[in-house]
C-alpha cells in the first residue's frame, strides 16, 4: 500500500487518532504486505494539508507507536515516510506564521504552481523562499535522521524517502528548482548529494536494507518536470547510487508519463513544458527497471502509478519487478487484497476528489466508512 496523505490527523499538534489505527490496521489484517503510511513532516511546514502528521518529538512517536503495534499484532509491516516540501510550500500558512521558518529550498526559484485552500486566489507557492546555505542542508539532513530515529522508537519496521513531488530531494536533483553552484547543484552527482547524504543519514537509524526510496523521473507537478536528456541522465546515476549502497527497494513511479491532461482529482498533470517532452510511449520502467532488477542486486524494485491488478501480475510473473504498490484502490477498498486473492473487482471511488483530503465532518468519513465485499 503506497504511502497517502489523508490530511485527518490532529492540528495543531499534527499526531494521529485512534481512526488512523482502524485504517492502517484493516488494510494490514486483510493482507497488505508493506504499507507505506502518509508522508509525515520533519519540521514546521507551510503545507496545503494543515492535518498531516508531524514527527517532531516524542509525543508524536507516542501517538503512533499504539498505530504500529495493532498493524503488527495482525502481521503487518508499515514504514515510516519523512517529509519535507521544499519549495512547494506557502510561508503564509498558518504553521509558518506561528513558527516564522523559513521556506527552505536548494534555490530560490519559485515553482510556478501550487493552490492553498487557506489563501484566498490562487497565489501559488511562495517566492519568498529561502536557498539553503550549507549550515541548513545539514541541518536538515539532522532532521531527517533525528524524524527517522523518532519512528524507530515508535515501531516502524522501515523507512521510504519520497524523492518526487516538486518536494525538497526533487528540488534537489531538477536543474528546474537547483541552480547552486556548489557542491549541491551543477553536475548530476552534486544534485543528488542530498538525497544521498539523507539516506546514509537514515542509515545510522535503520538497517540500509529497511530504506527504500520513491522516484518519479517524469514527473510534472508543481512545476518540476526536467528535459528527457536530463532525467535520463539523472536517474541513472542516481538508482545506479542507490543500488549500489544496497538499500531496500527503490520504488518507480510512472507519473508524468500520461498524455498531457490531468486524469483525476489526484493529478495535477499538464502538459510538460516546450522541449520537455518525452519519446512517444516512454515509460521509465524499461529505462531504470533493469538498473534494479539484474542478477546478484539487493535492491529490490517496486513500481507504482495506475497499475491495475492484472497488469501487477503479469509484471511480478515476468520477472520484471518484486513488487508493486497500489494507493488509491487502498482508498475505497480496505480488503483490497481479499479481493484480489478471490477475484473480485476492485471497487472505484465513486464519492470524488473529496474523499483524499476532505473537508469532512469526522474523520471517519470517507476514511473508515468504505464496504468491504469479502
Ligand atoms: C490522496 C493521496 C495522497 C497521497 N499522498 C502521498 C504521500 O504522502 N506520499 C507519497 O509518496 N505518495 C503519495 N501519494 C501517491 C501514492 O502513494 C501513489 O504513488 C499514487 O497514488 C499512484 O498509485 P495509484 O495509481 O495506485 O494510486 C498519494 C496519493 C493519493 C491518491
């Protein structure tokens, strides 16, 4: 199960409720085998989604290690998901205002995107923002470890790092959003410096076989979308790296390889920009897949993105994958599993864009409310 934001925890404490144990631990008795639980933030953030969770201090890894340990009495595993948004943030977010920091990114260059429900118009995602100065990006790197350490005393069994998004390692690695010249920006290996000094960060934290880290190389949103040339470049070293310090599994999304127009209320894809555009059919899994999956690697690869039950299986029967990670089905199907196993349809969302992030009057609704058919 792919790691969701739901926007239903606490604020603004940002801990999560005795609802969150009933979500996680439904999807885990019914057989998911790995659930990635919502990204969660590593510091103050100027977030569209005032109700994620935060993992900042003990209280927090309190509130959910009871989480945890009912998706592990039924034989569950879930790992954590630190997050931070980089330049896809609004300093004019309530969290922001109270704390005062900073919009940190590699660069100050505002993503041309972004709509904040808190914000009157649509004034995107702010140009006041903060290029990092070394003193910062280890700092953050601090922060990364010290959010992961914090899970570990809450029970997770593993770590995913979401490197896509338009979020802060994709502010990193996009030529878009990183103009530096030092030793984070510039050539392929400076940009993904970051991303690989927070995985060996978390490495002191988990075993490096527990970490896994999430790529979208054509991804589109919140204005990140880089050249073919680029990512090509960029995504193989990168995985090539990765691979080769052994970590747990890098998961492949497709996003950003569709047509061109948004497909559902989730994605916001648009036409990639002028000469950004991708060879016809391009799908990063022939590309990146075999830098994964070869004979002898530790790494196992998992794939996400609008894969549908038959097409996962005949992937992990061809050899092509270890793994595949579905998200919204998980949404309206909590025996999405049990379904799969006696061949019964998946259920479709049937209630709208809404149910993800609300406004809703409970926290169960659209959330815990989903039938189950098994
Ligand atoms: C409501 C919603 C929230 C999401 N939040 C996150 C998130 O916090 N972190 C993340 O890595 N991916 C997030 N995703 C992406 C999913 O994990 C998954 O990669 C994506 O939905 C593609 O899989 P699918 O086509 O099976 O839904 C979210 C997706 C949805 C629909």
């Amino acid at each position: 199960m792919g790691s969701m934001t739901r926007n239903r925890n606490t604020y603004p404490s940002n801990t999560p409720t005795p609802s969150a144990t009933q979500y996680y631990t439904s999807r885990a008795r019914d057989g998911a085998g790995l659930i990635v639980a919502e990204g969660t933030f590593i510091c103050p953030t100027g977030s569209e989604w005032l109700h994620c969770p935060m993992m900042t201090s003990p209280l927090h890894a309190q509130a959910w290690a009871p989480i945890v340990s009912s998706v592990h009495s039924v034989g569950g595993t879930i790992y954590f998901q630190p997050w931070h948004e980089g330049r896809a943030q609004n300093d004019l977010a309530p969290a922001l205002k109270e704390t005062g920091y900073p919009v940190l990114a590699p660069s100050a260059v505002p993503a041309k995107a972004g709509k904040y429900r808190f914000l009157a118009g649509s004034p995107g995602h702010t140009a006041n923002i903060t290029a990092m100065s070394s003193a910062q990006i280890l700092e953050t790197v601090g922060q990364y470890r010290d959010s992961c350490s914090l899970a570990r005393d809450a029970g997770f069994d593993g770590v995913e790092i979401i490197a896509q998004g338009g979020y802060l390692v994709h502010n990193f690695l996009s030529t878009r959003s990183n103009i530096r010249t030092d030793a984070y920006g510039g050539s392929v290996a400076n940009r993904c410096a970051f991303l690989l000094e927070v995985v060996e960060a978390i490495a002191t934290v988990y075993p490096v076989s527990h970490i896994g880290v999430k790529i979208a190389p054509c991804d589109n949103v919140a204005d990140i979308a880089c050249s073919y040339a680029e990512l090509s470049e960029t995504y193989a070293y990168l995985v090539r790296e990765l691979v080769r310090r052994k970590i747990g599994f890098v998961n492949l999304s497709r996003r950003g390889c569709e047509s061109g127009e948004a497909n559902d209320d989730f994605s916001d894809a648009t036409r990639r920009p002028e000469g950004m555009e991708l060879p016809r059919g391009y799908d990063p899994l022939e590309e990146f897949g075999p830098l994964v999956k070869f004979e002898g690697s530790e790494t196992k690869l998992m794939v996400n993105y609008g894969y549908t039950v038959e097409e996962a299986e005949a992937l992990v029967q061809r050899g092509r994958v270890d793994l595949v990670s579905f998200g919204r089905p998980f949404i309206c199907n909590p025996d999405l599993v049990e379904r799969v196993r006696n061949r019964i349809p998946l259920a479709s969302n049937d209630r709208g864009g809404s149910v993800n992030y609300g406004p809703y009057k409970s926290v169960d609704e659209n959330y815990n409310d989903w039938p189950m058919a098994t």
